[in-house]
C-alpha cells in the first residue's frame, strides 16, 4: 500500500506562486530606441511570432513538473506491506515430566488401558501449543533429571521431543528433587520475573542427590512458582501426595491428582486460566521507501531544463 510519511509536505505547492506575488519585479532599463528609415525590413511574420512563443512556454510546464517531483520526494513516499505477527514476549515456563517405569502402567483401568505417560503426551501437546508467546522448556526425569529442551518460542519443537519420550529413557527411579534442581539452573539463566515450572509424575522421590523439599525452599527464594501433578488412581501408594502438595505450597503454587485423562485435562485448562497467556498481540509492517522515484525524475528535470538554458531553448 502506497503511503507518505509527511504529507504535509504538499502544502508548500503554492509557494513559487506565491514567491512570483510577492517578490518586486525586475526593474526595466530605458534603451534608446533604434530608428531604421524602413520599418518593413524588420517585421516578422506572425507564424514565426506563434511558433517562438510555444518554443518559450515549454519551460513552465517542466518547472512545475520539476517542483512536483521535489515535493512528492520530500514527502516520503513508502510502500507498506501487509501486517506480519510478532512473539508477544510471556512468561518462561518449564515442564517437568516423570519417565519412571511406573509411567508405562494404565492411568486408570476403569477407563481403558491409556498408559500414564501416552496420556500426559496427548494433554501436555494440546496445553503447550496454545502457549503463544511463552517460552517453553522440557525436563524429563527418572533416575536424574535431563533438560530435553531449553527455554523456546518453538514450541512444535517441544511437542516433537515430548512424543519421541519413552518410558525408562532417564532411568526407572523419580529424582522429583533433581527435576525441580536442573529447573532452577535453567531459569538462573532468565531475565523474565514471571517464571512457573509444571511438575507431574505418579510416584514418590524414589533417586537423586536433591531433597524434594530443599529443592522447593531454593525454588521459592529465587521466586519459581511450581504446580505439581500426580496423576494414577486412587488405589495407588506410590503418590506422595503430601510432597508435591507441600512443594506446590511453598513455592505459591497449587497441587492437583488426576485419576483419568478428563480429570487431566481440567487441570490443564485450570493452569490455563492461573497462568493466563499474553492477550496484547504485536504487529510489525515493512516498510519500503520510494523517495529516489521521484527525486531520480526530478533530477532528470533539472538536467532537460539546464541543456534547455545551454542551447539556448529556454
């Protein structure tokens, strides 16, 4: 789309009109009149008067082109391209996943055989991809924590390397402590203030050289929130409940236990609204300036008007 940055540039068209009206005129010399004895010898014909007269009025129009092109130049004329998208800049947000064997066994064999870690993939996809504009990390933990990806805008990246993990990848132990360690290593390395980690896992703190709840004291004193997950059946002894609830307490966040996957999902749509994403989209236009048309054409203006004056033509 065609567009000038300073229009207002345009004002100024009047103004060699208004130059001539106000500027005085040249004053005329008196030249002592030349008597000849035969006035007929020095008539010229009328055709040749006409013909002279159009030669000289040719100028003005180039003047006038001339000026416009100048003032078309310092309007700035640019094209502007169609809106393009920019990364609203969220918040950092991490996810821990367990990948303990305990992972491979059915969510709930009420409602099918879906394996726990098959659940988590399919919820955790469908949360992530609706986090535009929030980086997003992945740590998967069992016997020790291992960062899958660091914090990114890309977040079909991060879905691809959630599905590719497998059950027992990190080891067949839960180092809930460590998972949460390496998460404070890598948001040491963030400016963004507003920092959350999402914890889920089935079992207890079975490996690794951090405590569970000295991890969450280093968590809240450097001001990561962290929401835990514990997802199996109410039949299961191998949540520890009471950790991740005291974790989550410590940290301002908050413990949620999904028997199923629709009881999985609601906790991801709940985290949705308790972490709200960026609604202020930001948009960018190229922008393109075209002020050498118009000065290049002028230019070419000029140069016609003075080889005019040098050949005498003007």
């Amino acid at each position: 789309m065609m567009h000038f940055a300073w229009p207002w540039a345009f004002a100024l068209l009047p103004l060699p009109w208004l130059l001539r009206l106000l500027m005085p005129r040249a004053a005329s010399t008196n030249a002592a009149a030349l008597q000849v004895p035969y006035l007929q010898d020095f008539q010229i014909s009328s055709t040749s008067t006409v013909n002279t007269g159009n030669i000289k009025r040719w100028p003005l129009l180039i003047y006038i082109l001339l000026w416009l092109c100048l003032l078309s130049a310092a309007a700035r004329p640019q094209w502007v391209g169609d809106a393009i998208e920019l990364p609203v800049s969220g918040r950092d947000l991490m996810m821990a996943i367990d990948l303990s064997g305990s992972m491979a066994e059915p969510f709930n064999r009420n409602y099918g055989n879906v394996k726990k870690l098959d659940a988590t993939k399919v919820v955790a996809s469908e949360f992530i991809e609706k986090r535009v504009g929030d980086r997003i990390g992945l740590i998967l933990f069992g016997d020790q924590a291992y960062l899958q990806s660091p914090l990114t805008f890309d977040r079909t990246t991060v879905r691809i390397l959630l599905s590719e993990a497998v059950v027992n990848l990190a080891g067949r132990a839960t180092a809930i402590g460590d998972a949460i360690g390496l998460a404070i290593k890598r948001f040491s390395e963030s400016n963004d203030d507003d920092r959350v980690l999402i914890l889920l896992t089935d079992g207890m703190n079975t490996a690794g050289e951090i405590k569970p709840a000295k991890a969450a004291e280093l968590a809240a004193k450097k001001g990561l929130k962290i929401y835990t997950i514990g997802i199996g059946d109410r039949t299961s002894r191998d949540l520890d409940e009471n950790t991740l609830r005291a974790i989550a307490e410590n940290t301002g966040g908050r413990y949620f236990r999904a028997t199923n996957i629709e009881e999985l999902q609601q906790i991801y749509q709940i985290l949705d609204e308790l972490e709200p994403v960026e609604k202020e989209s930001q948009t960018y236009r190229p922008t393109w300036s075209l002020f050498y048309w118009p000065l290049s054409t002028g230019l070419f203006f000029a140069g016609l008007l003075g080889l005019a004056k040098w050949r005498g033509l003007a």
